[in-house]
C-alpha cells in the first residue's frame, strides 16, 4: 500500500493506512512510532517511515495505544527484526502478548451486521490480516512515569473502556494529543463524521470508554491526533465532550 503520510506540526506525523492511523514522531535522525496498522499495512509503515527521511532502524521504540490486531500489526516484526522495544501500559503487556484478547468477536459482528458499513469493514479486515494473531513476545511497560524520554517527549495518559490498558499520548509542549481509539474522528462503520467513541461493540467497557473522554478533555490541546480518521483540529476538551453527546445520543 501507499502510505499517506501528512505532517500535522514540526516533526510530528499522521499516516492514514487501511482504516487505521499511526503516527510517527521525529526528532533529527531518531523516531518514535505510535501504533504500527494492521498486519497488511506493513509495507505502509515502511513506506512511510522513508517518507519523513527515516528507517526502521532509526525507530527509537515502538508505543501501542492498545494491542488490537490493527494497532500492533507490526509491531512484533520491529521488534524481532531491528530489536525495536515496544512499551504499552502495564495493563495492557499481557494483552499484547495474546494472554487473553479484549477485541469484538465473530458474534458481535454478526450481531451487529444490519449497522450501516458493518459487513464492508468486515470484509476489509479480512483482507488486511485484521484476524490473524500477531502477538508481541516480549512486550514491555513504559520505563517511566511522566515525559517518555523518546522522540517527541509524549505523555502516556491511561484511558481505559476501549480496552483495559488503553493509553493515549500527550504532546503538551505541541499542544497535540494521539488519542488512539477513546476519541477517533471517523470509523468505516459510522455514519457521522468527526469527534466520536467507536460503536459500543468494540467497547470492552463502554462506562469507563466514557469517564476516559473526561481524561482527554483534561489534556491541553488544539489538534487530535485520532485511531481512525482525519486530523481533528480544535479544543481536544471540546472534541471529547461532543464525543460524549453523540455516545450518549446514540442507539445502543
């Protein structure tokens, strides 16, 4: 695949893959890679790591807003083939090693087939590698608590619902926030466009997917770097908080 890759601020970076987004984070030679797509994005990633002027090599560590099948679909191969450390929350290590799998089923898509773009992301899924398990073997919390020090200085900010150790980053000197999926800005199987939670089937707690919009709405910030969907720019606090209407508006 192309790699889309749309510089958002100095050094930082949005790539739109297959439905999925992660971002790339560099300071001169050295990177940090947010997410890494599904298993079929790999030559995305690639792609767009050549595109800022980087290379596998040069990734610093990989971070995973949370250890979905098109988030960490990469991720393993960084880290066996260039030794790339990947760091998630300590809740969400075991998930990424396949210890158990938070993630929508079989069922729940079946259940949830008469939605609008249901079936066609499903079939989607199954084209990219979405159901083929790619665990990270030797997944790490992060070092620290605060500033990582990494390319970019992001924040993990724990923001549980969509799963138990899901984390979004904080750029706050940037004033950029890499929600990963408690705050996207569109998804193949919504109908609406903009600040939003992803359908509550891929909720694995949609209470606290909704107390964790409350967390992002803390973060100071004019641009929201989102899991699926475009750049939002404009108040994140603003963002969450329409997010939280439209949740609550919507038929369950």
């Amino acid at each position: 695949m192309r790699a889309d890759v749309r510089q958002v601020a100095d050094g930082t970076y949005l790539v739109h893959g297959h439905h999925t987004n992660w971002v790339i984070l560099r300071d001169g030679d050295a990177v940090t890679l947010v997410d890494t797509g599904y298993p079929g994005d790999r030559r995305g990633v690639l792609a767009s790591l050549a595109a800022v002027g980087s290379s596998p090599e040069a990734v610093t560590a990989v971070l995973i807003t949370h250890a979905h099948n098109d988030h960490i679909g990469s991720a393993e191969y960084l880290r066996s083939t260039y030794g790339t450390p990947v760091h998630l929350h300590p809740a969400e290590v075991p998930h990424a090693r396949r210890e158990f799998l938070q993630q929508a089923t079989v069922a729940d898509v079946v259940r949830n087939a008469w939605r609008p773009g249901v079936l066609p992301w499903a079939a989607h899924v199954l084209r990219v590698g979405g159901t083929a398990h790619h665990p990270v073997v030797a997944p790490a919390p992060f070092p620290n608590e605060g500033p990582l020090d990494l390319p970019g200085r992001p924040v993990p900010v724990h923001t549980p619902g969509h799963t138990d150790g899901h984390c979004a980053y904080h750029l706050p000197d940037a004033g950029i926030v890499l929600s990963g999926d408690a705050l996207v800005s569109g998804h193949p199987t919504s109908r609406v466009e903009g600040p939003q939670l992803v359908l509550d089937f891929f909720q694995h707690d949609r209470a606290r997917a909704l107390a964790s919009l409350e967390l992002i709405a803390a973060l100071d910030g004019d641009t929201l770097l989102p899991g699926h969907g475009p750049v939002h720019r404009g108040s994140v606090r603003a963002a969450a908080e329409r997010a939280r209407e439209r949740a609550l508006q919507r038929e369950p």
